[in-house]
C-alpha cells in the first residue's frame, strides 16, 4: 500500500512535536525531460542535526539510527561528522513528500538520541 503525502497543516502539527527538527527544502528533478529543461519539482526534507560528546559517541548513535531504519524500512539520509550526526527524510515513493513514515522515523531517532549524550 502507498504511503500518501501529508498535508501542511499535518505536516505543521506534526513537526510541533518534534523539536530541533525543520524542514528543508531542495529541488528534485523529475525524470529526463525535466533534467534537460533545467526543472523539476520542489522537495522537502524533515530534517535534524546532533552533536554528540564524541566521534565515537557520534558513529554509535548512527549505527542504533541504522537498526531502526532497517526495522522501519525507510531510511535517511544520515551524514557523520567528528561528534555530529545529521539527518535528513522523504518519502520517495510518495514523490518526495513527507507521509507518516518520515515522522516515525524522526520519533524513534529523537527517542534514541538522549541515550546517546546528543544535543
């Protein structure tokens, strides 16, 4: 079953509750004939950075965010730095946008990252 794209007004209520997490928005291209005119559709990501106490408090932390996307299956984009770990989420095969599944996985991560000493 398809997961379908959230609402703003659901997409707004949602975000309320996860603090520290904003959406970002980027450009997608949609398929050949968009990438050749040099256009494409608008595409949001929930997105979250942490900074931890260190490098390796910081790759612990991806490794448990990576048992729960294996869990969810959906996954983000996860960057690691020395003690920081940023996320970003959507949905790509509801096109880009942001459903259920992009906030549970903000949940779960959120939930996670006390445990870990991030901020």
């Amino acid at each position: 079953m398809p997961l379908e794209p959230l609402s703003q007004k659901e997409i707004e209520d949602r975000l309320a509750e996860l603090p520290g997490w904003s959406l970002a928005s980027g450009h997608a291209e949609a398929g050949a004939a968009a990438a050749s005119a040099g256009s494409g559709a608008a595409e949001v990501k929930l997105t979250r950075a942490y900074r931890l106490p260190s490098h390796f408090a910081a790759t612990a932390f991806v490794v448990h965010v990576s048992q729960v996307q294996e869990e969810l299956g959906h996954h983000a984009e996860v960057t690691l730095g020395y003690n920081t770990v940023a996320l970003a989420v959507n949905t790509h095969s509801a096109g880009g946008a942001l459903t259920d599944l992009d906030f549970e996985l903000a949940r779960r991560v959120e939930a996670l990252a006390t445990g870990h000493g991030a901020e």
